[in-house]
C-alpha cells in the first residue's frame, strides 16, 4: 500500500501533529509507503527526521498558478500511490485533478472543526461541499464537525485524535521547567492554542486579570504564536506581566504541560466551533482537569463535572471562577485530571486511531478488486 499524505505545511498545529502521529503508527506496519506533499517551506517537527520521511515541496507561485497541480501530478504518476490522504479543503481541491487522471483513491480529511450556522455563503464550506463530490471518504476528527460541514452519511465517518503515550517518557525536572520560563508561583495555569480570532485569547486574559487582581500566588501561561500574539501582549497592564507568561512556540509541551494545575481551551464559538483538540488531549493525557468552551468536538472529550468544566463562549467571570475552584480543592483537581487520563488512554489513544485508519484505507482498496 502506498499513501501520499497532502497537508499545507509542517508548523506547529493540530492539523499536522494529528498526521505525523499517524504515520508514526504507521511506521509500525509493514508493507505501506509513504511520502508527505506540502504547499510551505515549513518543517517544524523532529520526527520528520527522525524516521526520515521523504517531504516533497510545492510552493504556490504565483498562488494560483497551474504548475501546482503538473507538480503534484508528477509526484505521483512517479511514486504510483493507491491513495492520496488530504488534510484540508485546499489540498483536497489540488488533489481532485490527479486522483481522477490517476485513478487514486482520495481520502479527504478536511473537517477539523465544527463552525456554527455554516451554509453556501461561507467560502470554506462551499469549496468543502465541493470536494466532497470527488472524495472516496470523508474523515472528520469529530462528528460535531461532519455535522456542520453537512458530509454525505454514505461516505463519512469520525475518527478521533490519538494521542501516544510514549510522548510522556523522560518528562524533564519540574523545577528546570519552572526556570527555564521564569515561573516564580507554585500555582499555574496554561492555555495551549494559536494566538487567532477563533481561539479568543481574550476571555483567558481577561479571566487571568481578574484572579491576579485578588492573588499573586498563580502564574498564567499563553502558549503559541500567531497574528494577535503582540495585540494581547500590549493588552495587558504592567502590574500584571509578572503573572502572564508569553512562551511562544516551544518544543517541550509535554514537560511544561507537566508542571501545570489546569489546563484552558476558550475558543470563539461564533466564527470557530472546535474539532478534537490536540491541546485538550495533552492536558488529559498528563491528568490535568481542563476547563473549556463547550460545544463541538470539545463535548466529545471533556466530561463536564467529571473531567473538567465546560463553560460558555466569551465568559472570563465564569472561568475565573472554575480556575479558582481548582486551585482551591486540590483533591477535586487530581480527582478530574485522573478520571481524564483514563478517558484518554481508554477512547484517543494512538493505536486505536492507527487501526481504524489502516481499517479505511484496506477497505477502501478492496472495493477495487
């Protein structure tokens, strides 16, 4: 079997860590091939080195130009693959030429979100609703997002994010970490998500203010980068920079997310409903409870009350409260946090999704015998 995996880049996303962790499991597994196809000169992960994966790049100049797809084309008229594995609506378009020339089996895994109220107006949904039209599956992270992308039930299917257990192996000193970013506080919390509109920094912030306004004894951390990364750092008023630690992007999550005492997910549920968040699967996975903006794949993973909190989109006082919560009752916090590692290890662990995708790919290969 041999499998071309089309993404837009390598950054650092769920996207991408989701893909690489898959082909990691199917590393595992003899007799499939595969190379990786991507639009960006962005490479940011080791694994790509570590298992010497073989990246094609195609850069998109000028960004419409047909040379893209002659290019992607020519990958594949040369490595011969039975299928070709997109990872979003635009690499599915791209992918749709080829796979019909070819004769490739086109798994379309473009859903890794559930916005609201979606409908032919919004350019992503019409272009994946298009797509779909030339798709042998359809693969959602959630079934909140199949749902809201309104795939065909006749060739979709959900399968969760998986999340490897083996990452959480030789977790580095709690206190090298605390050091390393200037942690001074025995209590801390931490959000994990791309500084963008649809992850709304601004509710974690302004819950964070409140609680600094009462006590000092609570570092807050904000993890990634992005467009609005300089907006909400200027945001913040100085008596409280001390407090609110910006960390960029960084390579050792598992070891920080070690250190923390609850993990943070609010996402804008008016333009961005939540898929399987990678984020909340590492706060679980290293039993931290977690408190979220309910909706979307986001019901699918947190257990209200019983693995963390789901609370309303854009309610800083009511995070602010649950955080408190917390940090108040020690006991009710390790409680949620063991409760959710065993959800995950029992529901998203990497094996599961390996097998279920190796399942898709078997099946849908035989229907050509």
């Amino acid at each position: 079997m041999k499998i071309i995996f089309l993404i837009d880049n390598l950054r650092k996303g769920g996207k991408e860590r989701r893909m690489l962790e898959l082909i990691k499991g199917l590393s595992k597994t003899d007799n499939i091939d595969f190379e990786i196809v991507i639009f960006k000169d962005q490479i940011e992960y080791d694994i790509v080195q570590e298992l010497n994966l073989k990246v094609h790049i195609i850069k998109r100049k000028p960004k419409y130009s047909p040379n893209s797809f002659f290019k992607l084309y020519s990958i594949c008229n040369q490595f011969k693959p039975d299928i070709i594995h997109s990872w979003s609506t635009m690499c599915s378009i791209f992918a749709i030429p080829t796979s019909q020339l070819l004769n490739i089996k086109l798994v379309n895994g473009n859903i890794a979100k559930a916005p609201l109220n979606l409908n032919m107006l919004h350019t992503d949904f019409a272009l994946a609703k298009f797509s779909f039209i030339f798709s042998d599956i359809i693969i959602g992270n959630s079934s909140a997002g199949l749902k809201s992308y309104k795939a065909p039930l006749s060739k979709s299917m959900a399968i969760k994010n998986g999340f490897d257990f083996k990452r959480l192996k030789n977790l580095k000193d709690p206190n090298f970490i605390k050091k390393k970013y200037n942690i001074t506080t025995e209590l801390i919390i931490a959000k994990v998500a791309a500084f963008a509109d649809r992850k709304d920094y601004d509710t974690y912030i302004a819950a964070a203010q409140l609680i600094l306004s009462n006590r000092k004894d609570v570092t807050f951390l904000a993890i990634g980068n992005g467009p609005n990364l300089d907006k909400i750092k200027n945001s913040i008023p100085k008596t409280f920079l001390k407090h609110i630690i910006f960390t960029g992007a960084i390579q050792d999550i598992e070891s920080l997310i070690s250190t923390i005492d609850v993990g943070i997910l609010s996402t804008n549920d008016s333009v961005h409903g939540e898929g399987i968040s990678n984020s909340i699967l590492e706060y679980m996975a290293l039993s931290k409870p977690v408190i979220a903006t309910k909706g979307g794949g986001t019901d699918e993973i947190v257990v209200d009350q019983q693995t963390g909190y789901l609370i309303p989109s854009k309610a800083p006082q009511i995070m602010a409260d649950k955080i408190i919560e917390l940090i108040n009752n020690p006991e009710l916090s390790k409680k949620m946090g063991l409760e959710g590692s065993e959800r995950i290890k029992q529901h998203f662990n990497l094996d599961h999704m390996t097998t279920t995708y190796l399942d898709v790919y078997t099946k849908l290969l035989q229907k050509n015998k």
